[in-house]
C-alpha cells in the first residue's frame, strides 16, 4: 500500500527547459524533500512548445501530439526522481503534475496547460493530480501563482518579514509578512526575454551565468520604454506569461540600432527592476530575501538583484533546504498532497478568488 506521505511534484515552467521532478514526505509535520531529478527538453520539442504559445494552424493536434509527448517525459522524470531516492513506485501516494502552459488568460477566464494526465497515471501506474490552475479561476481568481502558499510552508518565519522571489520564465514574489495575509503575484518577466534573445544572437539556450549581460551597460532610454508597460503599474492579485511578455512585445521598443548585448543587459535590468519595485510597492519591508527559480543560477542577475535590495539580506533557497530549481517541483507535491486530502490549496488574497477551493483534478491509478 501506498505510503500516504511520499508525493511526486512535476515541473516544467515557462522558460521551457524540461522537467523538474521532486519526491517529498509529507508524513511528518515538517515536509522533507527526498531527492531532486531533471529531465531536459531536446529543441524540437521546446521549440515544438514555443510554437504553440501563440496562435497558429492546427494547434487542436498539436497539443494533443505534445502532451502525449510530454506525459512520458513526466514519465520519465517520476522514475528518475524514485530511482534517486531509492524509493519503488508503489511507495508513492500521488504525483502532482503542473503540465506545460501554454496559454494563461485570465481577463478572459481560462487557462491551459497539456500534458495528458491520464496517460501519465497509465504509465506509472500512480495516481495523478493535474490541472490545478481551473478551479481557483473558476471560483473568479487568476488561477496563478499558486506557490505563495507553498512558500509561506517552507521559509515562513515567525520571528521576520520575508520575501520568497520565483524567478523562473515569469518572475514571482510572495510577501510573508508578521501578523498579516501572504501576498504574492506575478511581477514581469523573469528569464523569458532573457533566455529568447540570448538564443537569437548566441544561439544557446540562456546566458550563463549571466556573462553576456554583464559585459554591457543597460540602455536607459530602452529601459525606461519597457517599465512603462501598463502590467507593472497594476494592482495585485495579477499574474502574466509568454501571451505578453514575448520578443514581439519587445520588438515594438527597438528600432534595430541597438547593441545585442547591450540589449541584454537592459532585458537583466528589467527583471531585476520590476522585482525590486514590487517588494517596495507592495509596503513590504523584509529583512531577507529569498530567490529561487533558474534565475538564482544567474550570478549577475543574483548580484544585481542584492544591490538593489540591500540593505537586505538576499539568500538562495538552498539555504533553508530546497535547491533553487525544486521549489516549484516541491510545491505541486504539496498541493498534491492537499487535494488528495480534500484540502484547498489557493490563497484568495493572491489569486482573487472569491474563496478557498480545493485544487486539482484527480486521475486514479
């Protein structure tokens, strides 16, 4: 029989580089996380995904075709993460499986991510909680994000204000402040812009470690072009994605002149400043600052980031026992585990949603 602690989160996120897998145990009454696994997209299929973000023919097949696809790379990932640990299958509750977004519209009221969970369960043999977004945006919010709650379980404090910052393609902040709700939304782009234009003109998948930035000043007029953006002036509850955030909404602010890794640099500065300017904005006076996401494996975004917010203390998660790269993971474990116990999973103070709802779909084994 299944041990009703061990959960399986499935990741992939918007900057479309694979799959992060974490098994955890929530048995006791602090979760632990067991072991980490990563399974990489090839291009075709994260240019296959890309694709499929914006508007085109035949994308009813399409995304029938890549979530097949996707299921066996879950698959994959779910294997890996229990041979890591030395954990066999049938020891594994559920898995929690985000699937790939590929359209999140909530001014409009809907959300998608594929990944056919029901081949999923079919292949592992596990049940599987998907589709996590739908409920929270039925029930009026913005179905995302959905991992302040997570954060206020893993690095909340009784004794300190904090701030957990997500910089994945989209980046996210949680505010967990003493003696008051969590906050939390979207901010703006995180590695997205970033990890695009580092593709076009160096023809890799992201700037590591941020060298290329770093070897450029930001262009200021560019910059201040693209924090006029109508998104970051808005109120919270918000959240945004690739419908927005893209190489064509940045097109519209060059006019082709501009130094490519000048440009670069500009896009880091961006990230760095619409995070900082909505720990300010939100009142939010942390004494520590904690990033995780693929944006923490940036050391000129990291370092950036520390000097904008000092006199704060900035730390990765990894600090408090999570990898920066298994937060995400870990917490679609957790609202696994919350669904399979009937509980809810949404903060309505961050999603707007008029109230707590259990989230998920549930796909027996």
């Amino acid at each position: 029989m299944a041990n009703r602690g061990l959960y399986v989160g499935l990741m992939s996120g918007t900057s479309l580089d694979g799959v992060d897998a974490v098994l955890a145990d929530f048995s006791q009454t602090k979760f632990r996380a067991l072991a980490h696994f990563h399974v990489p997209f090839d291009q075709d299929l994260r240019k296959a995904l890309l694709a499929l973000c914006t508007a085109g023919p035949d994308e009813i097949e399409r995304a029938a075709r890549l979530g097949q696809l996707l299921a066996a790379r879950y698959a994959q990932a779910t294997e890996g993460v229990c041979a890591k640990a030395g954990v066999g299958s049938a020891e594994i509750r559920a898995i929690g499986c985000h699937g790939q977004t590929v359209r999140h519209r909530p001014g409009q009221g809907f959300t998608v991510q594929i990944g056919n969970p029901a081949l999923l369960a079919e292949l592992t043999g596990l049940t599987v909680v998907a589709d996590f977004r739908s409920r929270d945006m039925a029930a009026g919010g913005q179905g995302a994000p959905l991992v302040p709650a997570f954060h206020a379980v893993a690095f909340g404090s009784t004794t300190e204000n904090r701030a957990v910052v997500n910089i994945g393609g989209i980046a996210n902040v949680t505010l967990l402040r003493q003696g008051a709700p969590v906050l939390g939304f979207d901010t703006g782009p995180g590695n997205c812009l970033m990890d695009d234009w580092t593709q076009r003109h160096l023809h890799q998948p992201y700037d590591t470690g941020g060298a290329w930035a770093h070897g450029a000043e930001p262009l200021q007029d560019l910059l201040s072009r693209l924090l006029n953006e109508p998104y970051f002036r808005r109120p919270a509850p918000k959240s945004s994605g690739r419908e927005l955030f893209n190489i064509e909404w940045l097109r519209q602010f060059l006019d082709g002149s501009e130094d490519s890794r000048a440009v670069q640099a500009t896009l880091l500065a961006l990230t760095v400043e619409t995070i900082s300017r909505s720990i300010e904005t939100a009142c939010a006076k942390p004494e520590r600052v904690i990033v995780c996401g693929g944006g923490a494996c940036n050391d000129a975004l990291m370092g950036r980031v520390a000097a904008r917010l000092s006199p704060r203390s900035i730390e990765t998660s990894a600090a408090h026992g999570l990898g920066a790269e298994e937060v995400e993971a870990a917490a679609f474990a957790w609202l696994a585990w919350r669904a399979i116990q009937g509980r809810p999973g949404n903060l309505p103070e961050v999603t707007g949603a008029k109230g707590l709802r259990v989230l998920g779909a549930i796909y027996p084994a």
